[in-house]
C-alpha cells in the first residue's frame, strides 16, 4: 500500500513560508508556543487513528500513539502542557486553519486547497 503524502499548512495568511521538522516537532510536542517570525503557533491534531495522524506521529514526532499519550499524560500530571485540539478530518483542518493564521496542522496532501498553504510535506 502507497502511503500518502501529508502536506503540514497554516494559513495562506501565515507570514512564514516553509517550517523545518525540528520545529514542527517542536510545535506539537509543546515545546515551543510561536512561529520563527514571532507570531503565536497553535498545533491542531486530526482526529485519533486518522491516517494522516498516524503518518505524522510516525514520521515528523518519531513517537507511536501510545508514546504520545504517555507524554502527554506526563506534561499534563505536572501542569507543563496541553495536547493539541483534536480538530477531525482533513476537511475540517484544512477549514480551521485557512480561518486562523495562528493554526498549524496537518492534512493528506490531496486534500490543500487555495486557502492554506504547505509549509512542510513527507511521505
């Protein structure tokens, strides 16, 4: 089975063009809370056990789902963290996102439309 390509976008109003993997990682694991020009960056998963969830926690965070929720459970416990917002499928990424220039997320790639644009993409 041909794996997907995931696309990572913000806005089409975002001021930043392109995002590396560290950073990236570093959004969703909460270890950084902005974007490298400054503005506010706020992660927005999919929707638990969604193949684009699973690709990007395999491919960009290096952590299984289990893994996931143990440091999340961790950052929780010690009041450090919040998990990003489950936000559903890739339509609705793809809705919230273009809304707010403040969003991250990620989406299979078919699904980018005008509104957003691709800052990072992995099979």
């Amino acid at each position: 089975m041909a794996q997907a390509e995931v696309a990572v976008i913000v806005s089409a109003s975002n001021g930043n063009g392109s995002l590396d993997k560290d950073t990236i990682e570093r959004i969703f694991l909460g270890k950084t809370a902005s974007f490298p020009d400054g503005s506010q960056a706020i992660p927005v998963d999919q929707n638990e056990g969604s193949a684009a969830r699973e690709a990007f926690n395999d491919k960009v965070l290096g952590k299984s789902s289990s893994q996931l929720k143990a440091y999340w459970s961790r950052l929780i416990f010690t009041g450090k963290g919040t998990p990003p917002k489950e936000s559903g499928s890739d339509a609705d990424v793809v809705a919230l996102v273009a809304k707010n220039p403040n969003l991250v997320g990620y989406v299979d790639a078919a699904a980018v439309d005008g509104s957003v644009k691709v800052v990072y993409k992995f099979q």
